[in-house]
C-alpha cells in the first residue's frame, strides 16, 4: 500500500509539475505575441480630421469615428461612479483581473443554465477594444488576462479609466462619451447632471439595444439599474437615487450633423495632403487642418450658382417631373433627390391636372400651381415660347420638386441638368477663398473648377494681348478689322468672323480686346507668331496640348477655370502667378504644428508694365466692352467673358485687387447650352451676383502700379500720343521697359 500511494504521489506530482511547467510555456509563448501597454502612456485615439478656415470656423469633421477625447478631469464624477458600479464595482481593489467577481458569474450562470453574468473588468473590456477581437476563445480570454494585468499594473486607475470612456463605442455612432453627450443630449460631457450620466454609463453593455433613440422603455430600464448600482454601491443617498428613477430620459430626437461644408472644396484639399504629406488615411488622424477658405464667402457662392443654374434651366424648359407613385423604384428615385430639401424644396404628389392649374398634395398639405406663376415650364428644349397648359408636362400621380413663397404660392423647380463652377482666390499669395465644383455635392462629385478641361473661347484673349505688350505692341496699336481666309488644312480654308457677323476698320488693341473682336485678334496672333502664343500660354500656366494654329488665339484650346482663374491673377498681381495654396497650416492629433504652406510664385509670364496695361485694358472691358454688365459694381473691375462655338461653355473671369473670380456653364456631355448662352448671358450673372453678395467682406485696394508705366495723351481719332489740346483725347498706358515712345 505504501509502495503504492508512493507512486500515487510521485504520478501526481509529475503531473502537477508538467502542467505547471506546461502552462507557464503556454503563458510565456502567449505573453510574447502580445503587444507591449508602454504606447498607452501617450495613448492616440483614432479621431476624426478636423477642417476650419480661415477665421477657424470648423467647415468640416472628417473621418469613420466621431470621437473627442476628453482629459480625465472634464469627465463628471457622477458619470465614472456610475461607469463603475454598474459594469466593474471592485475596480479599484482587483489588479485588472476579478477573480472574485469570475467566481461569481460562474455560479450565477450555472444556476440560470445561461450566460446572465459576466465576470470581466473594465480593464479587461479596454483590452478587448483596443487590443484584440471580441471572438470567444479560451486562447483571446487568456491574452485578455494577461493583458489586463499588465495594464493595470503600468497605468494607474485613473488613465484606464480615461482611455475606457474616450475609446467605449456608446451608440449613434458615438465613441467616446464626450461624443455621447453631444449626440444624444447637445451638451459637453462636463455639462451632463446625474441621469445623463446614468444613461450614458448604462450603454457600453449593447449600445444598439438600450439605446433611448432605439427603444426608450429598455433604455430607462437599464438606466434606472445604473441608478441602483450607484445606491447600493454608496455613490448615491437613498433621496437621489428615489428623485433620479423618477426623472424621464429627455434626449434629441434626431443626432447631431456632422459639420460638412465646402465638400468640394474639403475634396480638393485632403486629395492635395494626400500627395503633399503621404497620409494614407487623412481622415482619420486626428489631424487640425487650417485652410485658406473664407466660409462666408464660400456658402455665398454655392447659393450664386444654384440661383444661376436654376434660372438657365428655366429658359431651357422644364424636364418633367422626378418620379410617378406607379413607378417601380419610387423610393430610390425620392432619395435621389432628398437632398434638395435642404434648400426649401419639397416632393409633391400630382392629384389632379387642368389647363391652368395643378391641385397638389404635400405630405398631407394641399396646395395648387398657377400656370402664370409657372409658365416657364414648357418641355425641355421645346420651340414654344412658354407653357399654355399643365397637361403637357403632367399627369396624376407623378412626384414633382416644388417651392413656396411666404403667401405660400407653389412654384415648379427642377434639379438643373445643366452645370456650373466658381472658384475665387486672393492673386497675392494665391490662397483659395471659395471653391464650387458643381450644382451640389450630392449630385455629382466631379469637380468642374479644378478637373473639368473645356474649351476656353475668347477668354483665351487677354493672353495673347499680353503677349502682344509684352513683345512690344501698345495698347492703341491698330489692326485693319476687314475678311480674311486663313489656310487651316491642305484642302481647307478658314474665314473667321467677328460675333456680329460686322466688320470694322481699324481697331486699336484696347477696343478689340473689349469688344472681343475675333478677327483682330487672330491678326495679331499671325503677326506675333503661333510659336510666341503657345509659348505664352504655357507660362500663363495652362497646360492641356493646344494645337498649332490660329484658332488657338480665339479660344480653341482648353484648360480648367483653376488655369485661367490663376492665368487671370497675373494682371492684378503686377505679372506674377502664384502657386495654389488651400492649406494655411496643420497640427497632428498632439496639437503640434507638421506642416506649413508660404505662398510660392509659380510662374512670371509678364513684365510688371505688361500686367499695368493689360490691367487697364480689362477694367476697360468691363466699364464699355462685353462685360460691362458688371459696371454698376461700385469698384474698378478688370475682366473678361469668354463664349465657344455652338455656345457650349460660358466663361466669366474677373478681378478686383486683391480678389480673382472665375465662372463656367455648360453641359457634361458638351451639349449646347442654348441659342446666345454666351459668357455675358449665362456665365456672368453669377459672377455679379455672387461679387454683389460679398462686396463688403472685400477690403477697398488699389491696383499696384508699375514705375515703367506712363500715361500719354491719345487722340480719340487718330490714336496717336498728342499734345493738341483741341482735340478729343484719352489718357493711355505705355510702357517705357522698351524703345521709347516718341509723339506722331
């Protein structure tokens, strides 16, 4: 017997041994594939890119998590009491593993014959989040463990505690619970009182399930347990606990939007980072971006070229209603165009159609369209002059836009097919002030500003009179304005004619460029030499290949309106371009500045004189040429429409001293936008009304002038520098940086 118990003893100690032994290889090869806590100590929490502009407005909260850490001091005392009643009340007694409290749940699950209770701590569930996948596994249960230990012997409970609640998922996409309190109660974290502290701390257990958005009965039932947990834990007095059930949850009922202004604007910028700092994932670094953008300006323009848009599609006809409560995809058709109520529009549903009037329902209120208010809508690109009767355009049944006026009159409204762009810049250091890609975001995400290459048309002009300054000519040279066939192939001939289908004598560069005469400028361009075109503008900056002819000084190539916007800040800007600039500066997620962007001259196409002379020429084309549409304005304004064959673009670019503004029309598909869509009708009138709507955030400039400029007198007849004093006369620019001008 005693031989026996011997070896008893001996087999159970070789196991003991070896499962020791066993188990402290497995703890030890398991605890070397973990990662190491140190990086806690400065622990980066994955947040969202915030953008701001120029006067650190937030414009734009990037990134998948809304999340906003908070230090541990901003946190309220109710709501880590409350954290810590409810889902770990030995936190601060265990080492980061419970053994008690895993003693616990095992007995309390046996008896229920199911899982009812768990036995982790918050430190364990912290490891969980951040470490590893919440798969069940003996192997994850066992690093979690290991984990959790280590954690809570490196940090102190205060910082665990503070990574928990800034890393906890709470619901409604919040992460973290200041981005909690701001979604579920518009208040910082600081600001919460006791039940909103209760609520919050009850949902890390199933966010999705006690959620008071999702069903408010569970949500006010568990917070109610938070509340008890906190009395019987000795947090609350039996009076605050009693007072505290009793209170009704009290939350938005709709979250928070996320702050997304400028989105092609935003677009424009994290692509350039993208490139300039090789982030991959911007959004998503915490980054504080500090742009150039003036917002004021900026929701000025989106709304210039919405009015715009919406009035050229209205002189194109009206393209039919949206959906039919019949169709198929009803629903995806409405969400299409959901966005739109965001600028006071509204789906109405057809209930009945006459001659003159249309009865409408909307949502539940009804209303009626006018025809005298709507005439405007005859079918798309239809020859009739207006619509005579609704019946034409609709049935019952079909889901139209609508709009309404403070007499609440209903108006028809149409998302326009055609599209537009603005960009605005400062010429002095080349910052973007505003930028519109397009009708809206939501519609198209194509940025037609910085990525749409369209033909250019006479706003092409001003360089090759630049070039023509800058070469030697002056502003009052004379061309003959007469028919003229240019050879353009083997077999071809090309006799181009000025827009008025007129010819007129000699024309002195100064009224050629404002009145956009195209035969002139192409004479020019032939006495200049193509060569000397192209070489101008590809130091103006445009880029895109242009072909080796004539036709290229009229407008037959094609650029960007970021080219010719920056082109254009050249005769502002005494002849020098400066590189774009978006970004003023960028802090990281620590707040410590990494990156820095000073203006940069990209290209010096003119002489400073050339720039003074073509500067007056344009404000010339404003005040008595093709853009004088825009000479109310009460600033001296230097511009230039630009017009294509078959009215396919329409361009506006002008300048102020210290502003630059372009605008383009057109179609996608290069369509025609309609019979005389020129750059005056279809391009300029945003321009006006968008300048007319910031005037007062432009500060007053003046031109910079050239000390290689001088003003001589000029007979209005002759075109000649004159001393008469009996004869009509203007003061014109020259330049003195070349052979000196003598009198005639």
């Amino acid at each position: 017997m005693k031989k026996i118990l011997k070896i008893f003893l001996f087999l159970a100690i070789l196991i003991i041994s070896l499962t020791l032994l066993t188990s402290t290889v497995y703890l030890y090869r398991l605890n070397s594939e973990l990662p190491s806590v140190d990086e806690l100590k400065d622990y980066s929490y994955k947040t969202p890119t915030i953008i701001y502009d120029t006067e650190k407005n937030v414009i734009a909260e990037l990134g998948d998590e809304v999340r906003y850490p908070v230090t541990f001091d901003k946190i309220p005392k109710y709501l880590i009491n409350a954290l810590v009643a409810v889902e770990d009340s030995r936190f601060y007694e265990h080492e980061g593993i419970d053994f008690i409290s895993i003693i616990r749940a095992f007995f309390a699950n046996i008896k229920a014959g199911k899982i009812v209770e768990g036995g982790s701590t918050l430190t364990q569930q912290l490891v969980k989040v951040i470490y590893l996948t919440p798969e069940k596994k003996l192997k994850r249960k066992v690093k979690e463990a290991i984990l959790a230990y280590k954690l809570d012997s490196f940090l102190s409970k205060q910082k665990i505690l503070e990574i928990y609640l800034n890393q906890v998922y709470l619901g409604r996409g919040s992460y973290g619970v200041q981005s909690a309190a701001k979604n579920y109660f518009g208040k910082n974290v600081w600001d919460l009182n006791l039940e909103e502290c209760a609520l919050i701390a009850s949902l890390p257990k199933a966010p999705s399930y006690y959620a008071p958005h999702i069903d408010y009965g569970r949500s006010i039932t568990r917070r109610n347990y938070t509340l008890l947990r906190m009395y019987e834990e000795g947090y609350l007095s039996e009076e605050e606990y009693r007072k505290a059930i009793e209170k009704p949850i009290v939350f938005l009922k709709k979250k928070p939007q996320r702050v997304k202004m400028a989105e092609y604007f935003i677009d424009y910028v994290v692509k350039h980072l993208q490139k300039i700092l090789e982030i991959e994932d911007i959004k998503n670094s915490g980054l504080q971006i500090y742009t150039t953008l003036n917002s004021r300006i900026q929701s000025a323009a989106e709304k210039s070229n919405r009015i715009n848009l919406f009035a050229i599609s209205k002189r194109q006809g009206y393209s039919g209603p949206i959906a039919n409560i019949d169709d198929v995809k009803y629903f995806e058709k409405l969400e299409r165009y959901k966005y739109l109520k965001a600028y006071g529009v509204d789906f109405a549903e057809v209930k009945n159609v006459s001659r003159n009037f249309v009865d409408i329902d909307i949502d539940g209120v009804k209303g009626k369209l006018d025809i005298r208010d709507n005439s405007w809508a005859r079918p798309f690109r239809d020859n009739l002059s207006k619509l005579d009767d609704f019946r034409v355009i609709l049935k019952n049944g079909d889901i139209i836009l609508i709009y309404s006026d403070k007499n609440n009159r209903y108006f028809l409204y149409q998302e326009p097919q055609i599209e537009g762009s603005l960009l605005a810049i400062n010429p002095v250091d080349g910052s973007i002030l505003a930028m519109v890609g397009g009708f809206d975001f939501n519609k198209s995400m194509f940025n037609r500003s910085t990525m749409a290459v369209r033909q250019v048309g006479s706003l092409f002009k001003p360089i090759v009179y630049s070039a023509a300054i800058d070469m030697g000519f002056d502003i009052t040279y004379q061309v003959f304005d007469a028919p003229v066939i240019k050879k353009s192939t083997i077999d071809e001939y090309w006799k181009p004619e000025n827009f008025e289908e007129r010819f007129y004598g000699f024309t002195t560069l100064k009224v050629a460029l404002a009145k956009s005469r195209n035969v002139v400028t192409i004479k020019l361009a032939d006495e200049l030499g193509i060569s000397n075109i192209l070489r101008y503008a590809k130091a103006f900056g445009l880029k895109s290949p242009i072909n080796r002819d004539l036709s290229v000084s009229i407008g037959s190539g094609s650029a960007t309106l970021e080219e010719m916007v920056y082109a254009f800040s050249a005769f502002p800007n005494m002849g020098k371009i400066y590189e774009t600039k978006c970004v003023k500066y960028i802090l990281n997620n620590k707040g410590k500045k990494i990156y820095e962007e000073e203006p940069k001259i990209a290209y010096t196409p003119i002489k400073e004189s050339t720039a003074h002379i073509m500067t007056d020429a344009l404000i010339n084309t404003v005040e008595n040429g093709t853009g004088r549409k825009a000479k109310h304005i009460p600033r001296f304004i230097g511009g230039k429409t630009g017009s294509t064959n078959e009215y396919k673009d329409a361009w506006f670019v002008g300048f102020l001293p210290n502003i630059v503004i372009g605008s383009w029309v057109g179609f996608d598909d290069f369509t025609s936008i309609g019979r005389l869509e020129t750059g005056a009708r279809a391009a300029l009138p945003v321009w006006i009304n968008f300048l007319e709507s910031i005037i007062n955030e432009i500060d007053f400039a003046v031109y910079p002038l050239s000390n290689s400029v001088v003003y001589y007198k000029v007979d209005q007849k002759t075109h000649k520098i004159t001393s008469a004093v009996n004869v009509p006369y203007t003061f014109e620019p020259f330049a003195t940086d070349k052979n000196k001008v003598t009198e005639n």
